[in-house]
C-alpha cells in the first residue's frame, strides 16, 4: 500500500459546556440545577436554554438525565439546588399552572383512555385545557393535522402503537400550546409518519412556537436542531449551535481528494493554506487553514496534468458530534459513506 503523511500542525481543540448571560429570549432557562433521589443523582449542575421561536434537541443515552430534565421544567419536580424558569416565571411554584396551560406535552409512553374513543380522548383533554366553543373545531384541525381524523369514532384500546403516538401529538397541540415538549415523538411511528411529524415541528417553530426535543435517533436531530444539548449523568456535556460546535472539535477544514495518479498529488502537502496532508493509495486526506482553499488545489492538480477522481469535503454529522463529544475528543472525520446513518443512541 502506498502511503505519504505529512504533519504540519495538529490543531486539537476541546468544546466545553455553554454558560450564557441570562436572556428574556430564553423561554426554558435552567440554570444550575441539580436533582436526586435518595443517593442517586439524576441531574448534576444542569444548564439547559432553549431560545424562543427555536428547536432544541437533547441528546444522550438513557439514564442521562433527559426526562427528569423535562418533568422540572414542567414544574412536576422542582430542583434541589439551582433554579428553573419557563416563560420566566417557577414552574415547581405558584407559577406552575400558568406554564403548564402554555404547554404541550408528549411523553415517550403517553398516557390515553383505552375505552374512549379518540375523540371523547381529545374532547375530554379540550375540556380541561378550557377551550370551549372553539373545542369541537381545533380537535378536527389537529386531528387532520397528523391524520387520525377518520379513526376518532374507534375506541383508543384498538388504536396500534403508531396511531396511539398520533393522537397524543394531536391532544398536546389542541389548545396551540408556546411550548412544545416531545420526549421520543416518532416512537411507532412509520417512515411516511415520522416525516410529516418531523415537518410539523419544522412548521410550528416557523409560526413562533418553541421546542424542545428527546430523540435516541440522531438522523431525526440533523438538519432540524437549531440548538443541541448532549447530557450525561445528568449534566450538559456540550450545548450550543451545531455548526458552532462542530467547529469547536474540527477547527481544520478537511477535504478528501482522490486519483488514480495517488503520488502526483504529493505537491499539494507544501501548498497554500495546507497544515496537514495525509494520503493512502489514491486518496489525500488533507487539512486546510480555511475551507476556501479547495479550488486551488484543484486548480493546482488540474495544472500539473493530475487527473482528479473525486473532491469530498468533510462536513461533520450530528452523529459525528456527538460521539466526539461522548469520547471527550477529537474524531477523526470518517470516509464518507454516501448515505445516511439511523444510528439509535440507547446502544452508545
């Protein structure tokens, strides 16, 4: 095997948790928040701040503290140290009642009345949500939404485990809630299904709505978090924009090139702008002071007669991310594989 390797730095960076100023903007805003039970402790000095208008994702395997983290923001725990606050006011305190009417809510196993109808179900949530004459109207609406409407008049005890998750998403948005709160929304769910959930939510937060999300599926998370929470043991490992992230562990831009000539491109390790070369065989690994350096290569290559195969820029995934952040270091940007990944975190 033909192999060169040439290093001319090695940028190594590390991402840390993300503490802001407090911000009016923030409808969730933990700060600090710690929580046990008995001797075991489910949150450990917890920063969560989800912007309005936003979609956030929190990510992490079970036991990582993510459910506990949505019951105190709910008010249903309250921390024992740290605060909590939602729309700015105590969930746990006088306050609770107020954010929970301002909320939606999907838990991983919703709870339903299996010998109602979908429709006495969704009247019976419309009632308590005090929606009145406007009732009747919002349970078609939303029962359309994520089209369950032509099962209302069946008994919920028939429903499959897809049509169950359905009609608890469409009870959390009958009364428009601000805050949506999805503890593993597409469970059950069919492809076709998972997709027009995924899209709804994409279209709540366009109508001023906020988010925030539990998923195990990182492919559910990519292209659809605007901001990123990963948890362990109840802590926020790393949180913040994704693309803000990713350039915290991958500061070097990185572009495979391949060709069937593999030594010719050897000429590019002293080139413009590369602090870092690497190839094997026929594909030159090679890093980049700045991402817009790629044309010159290739401009550099195609000077020299060096007949080019292929140019693949290293965009790091959300799945990549997350096992950097998991492994407390820097990954090595994967060969790109050409597909995407359903990677379920409850085996990491």
């Amino acid at each position: 095997m033909d192999t060169a390797r040439i290093n001319t730095t090695s940028p190594r960076n590390t991402a840390s948790g993300n503490t802001a100023l407090r911000d009016t903007a923030h409808v969730i805003d933990v700060q600090s928040a710690t929580r046990s039970f008995g001797d075991v402790v489910a949150l450990d000095d917890l920063t969560i701040e989800v912007p309005r208008g936003s979609i956030s994702v929190l990510l992490g395997p079970n036991g990582a503290g993510k459910t506990t983290a949505i019951r105190m923001i709910t008010g249903a725990l309250t921390p024992d140290s740290g605060e909590a606050r939602v729309f700015g006011l105590d969930p746990g305190g006088r306050d609770g009642e107020e954010v929970r009417r301002r909320c939606g809510i999907v838990s991983a196993k919703p709870s339903l009345y299996d010998r109602l109808s979908g429709w006495d179900n969704l009247r019976y949530a419309a009632e308590l949500y005090g929606l009145g004459r406007s009732a009747d109207r919002r349970i078609r609406e939303a029962a359309a939404t994520f089209e369950i409407d032509e099962a209302l008049d069946q008994q919920v005890g028939g429903y499959s485990t897809g049509m169950k998750t359905r009609l608890a998403l469409t009870r959390a948005i009958l009364h428009e809630p601000d805050l949506l709160l999805l503890d593993e929304p597409t469970s059950g769910l069919d492809p076709e299904s998972a997709l027009a959930v995924l899209e709804l939510i994409g279209e709540m937060t366009g109508a001023g709505q906020t988010v925030l999300m539990c998923t195990h599926l990182l492919l559910e998370a990519e292209g659809l978090a605007d901001e990123i929470i990963i948890l362990d043991h109840g802590t926020n490992l790393v949180s913040g924009r994704p693309d803000e992230l990713a350039s915290l562990y991958w500061p070097t831009p990185v572009v495979r090139i391949s060709s069937t000539h593999g030594r010719s491109m050897d000429i590019l390790a002293a080139a413009p702008g590369v602090v870092e070369y690497e190839r094997t065989d026929g594909t030159a690994k090679i890093g980049l002071d700045r991402p817009d350096r790629t044309p010159e290569l290739v401009a550099q290559l195609a000077s020299a007669g060096v007949p080019i195969e292929s140019v693949v820029p290293f965009t790091p995934s959300l799945e990549d991310l997350y096992f950097a952040v998991r492994r407390g270091e820097v990954a090595e940007p994967p060969e790109p594989s050409g597909r995407p990944v359903r990677h379920d975190l409850r085996a990491a």
